[in-house]
C-alpha cells in the first residue's frame, strides 16, 4: 500500500493554467474520479492535498472513500499578499487577515492549515530561489495562530533560514526543503517535523530539456545528500510528488524511488508516515 503526502488534484502535472481552467466553474468530477481510480488501482490508500481555493480538493476528499482512499485537505492554502502562492491559494495581508482566514477554513472542515512561506526553485540555477521566505518572526505567527485554533500546520518552505524559523516554530510537517544546511536539518529533527522533500519535483524533470540539465542534477544530488544527512539524525521523512506540478503526474510512484535510492533503510519514512497520518 501507497500514500502521497502531497498532491495537487486542481493541478495535471501538464499545464497549470487549463488545470485550473478546468475546475474554473465547478469541480470537475469526471477529472476527480479518473485521477482517484488511478490512485486505487496503484493501492494508494492515502493522500494529503496541498489545497486549492476551487474547492477541488474538498470535492476529492467527499469521493475518496468510494476508493478506499483516506484524503486529506487544508482547503485552500494561505498565502502572504505580494509573495508566491497567489496563483493557488487565498491571500492575506496582515496576521488579522490571516487569522481571519485560518478560522473560515476551520469552520468550513479543513484538515490542516498549509502556509506559503517561501519562493521556489530557480531550477536553471543551482542555489537560487526565486524569492526569500518570510521573517522568522512572522513565520513563528502563523504557526502559532494556526496552532491556537488546534490545526497542524504545513508549510511550503525553501531556504535554510526560512525551514530554521518553521521548524523552532513547531510547524508540523516542511514541503519541499530546497537548499538547507546543517542548523536547518538539526533543527527539524530536534522539533520532531516531517520533511516531504517532493524529490520527485526536481528528478521528474531530468533529461525533459525545459531546464538547464546540469543545474537540474546539482539541486537533485543537493537534495538527495540532505535527506541521508536528515535520515542519519533520526529525522522523520515522508513521500511526497507534488502531484499536478509540471512533469509528475498523479499517481506516480518516483518519489518512493528517489527515496529509497537515498536511503538504506524505510525506517524514517514508516515513521514519517505515521506520524503525518497521525498528525494530519
């Protein structure tokens, strides 16, 4: 049996914008049930949303059990006015907005709260993100309001200082992780945080020619060295595609390869796993 930690059912994993389009009026079942019977049929029997402001996602979760599918969602994701998310997700301004928008979603039946705190990958240049995180301050904030309202909390987060400030903040479980160092993996671990490091977002997209290759293999072998180094301090690591970003599609089963091929034993992810099923 399979889980994905981290999906994106709005999304196609081809092209975000008609993705998205698709779903513009309503969700569209017939795309909902096709993607769920792919995930039977490969046993997955739980998967974690990323969120969408469509209601895709809640749509997905009320249909999964028809499949043997635990699904879970934060609903839409947050994110900070003028900073990466915007295209997905709900925006605040202000923490009173934001705190506003943790309680709709609460009171509407999200399973977690999941925070944008950080830019992306500059996948043609090794190192660069394409912005900086939040303050360490804020960061703490929101972690701590979504925690007040007794919701987990997951964050998408790249960058050492930004994974730093999360982690110490308690967040429940860091997305994607690009670029840390040795006080961000300790820091982790000593919180007792999930890492989904969604290799699969960076390995998916060798030899697609989209990307320049060489800075391509550098993230991957960067990432992947990080996650032995988390594994050897007894950190918790769980599987996740990102499902619907370009070139992974859902219902892959590469971020269990690119896991297991960093990793000599499955031990932090049955924990990791465990941990986000109990969590989230």
């Amino acid at each position: 049996m399979f889980v994905d930690c981290h999906i994106h059912m709005v999304l196609d994993g081809a092209d975000w914008k008609s993705a998205i389009a698709r779903h513009a009026q309503a969700a569209d079942e017939g795309w909902i049930r096709q993607t769920l019977a792919r995930y039977q049929k490969l046993g997955f029997t739980y998967l974690r949303d990323g969120g969408d402001r469509w209601g895709v996602g809640k749509r997905a979760r009320e249909m999964a059990g028809e499949y043997g599918i635990l699904y879970r969602t934060p609903l839409s994701p947050l994110c900070k006015l003028g900073h990466y998310g915007g295209f997905i997700g709900e925006k605040f301004e202000n923490l009173p907005e934001y705190e506003k928008l943790v309680r709709k979603n609460k009171n509407n039946g999200a399973d977690f709260i999941k925070i944008m705190i950080s830019g992306l990958m500059d996948f043609d240049r090794f190192g660069v993100l394409t912005e900086e995180g939040l303050e360490p301050m804020e960061i703490r904030e929101l972690i701590h309001i979504a925690h007040e309202e007794g919701m987990a909390v997951m964050a998408h987060a790249n960058g050492a200082r930004t994974v730093e400030a999360a982690a110490e903040a308690g967040v429940d479980s860091i997305e994607h992780g690009a670029y840390l160092d040795s006080e961000a993996l300790h820091a982790m671990a000593e919180a007792g945080t999930v890492w989904v490091p969604t290799l699969s977002t960076i390995g998916n997209l060798r030899g697609r020619g989209r990307f320049d290759e060489t800075a391509v293999a550098r993230i991957l072998e960067g990432a992947t060295e990080n996650v032995r180094r988390f594994a050897a301090l007894g950190g918790l690591l769980a599987p996740g595609t990102d499902a619907g970003a370009w070139a992974v599609p859902h219902g892959s089963l590469t971020e269990y390869a690119l896991l297991e091929a960093a990793l000599n034993t499955s031990e932090p992810l049955e924990r990791g796993i465990a941990q986000i099923r109990r969590v989230f």
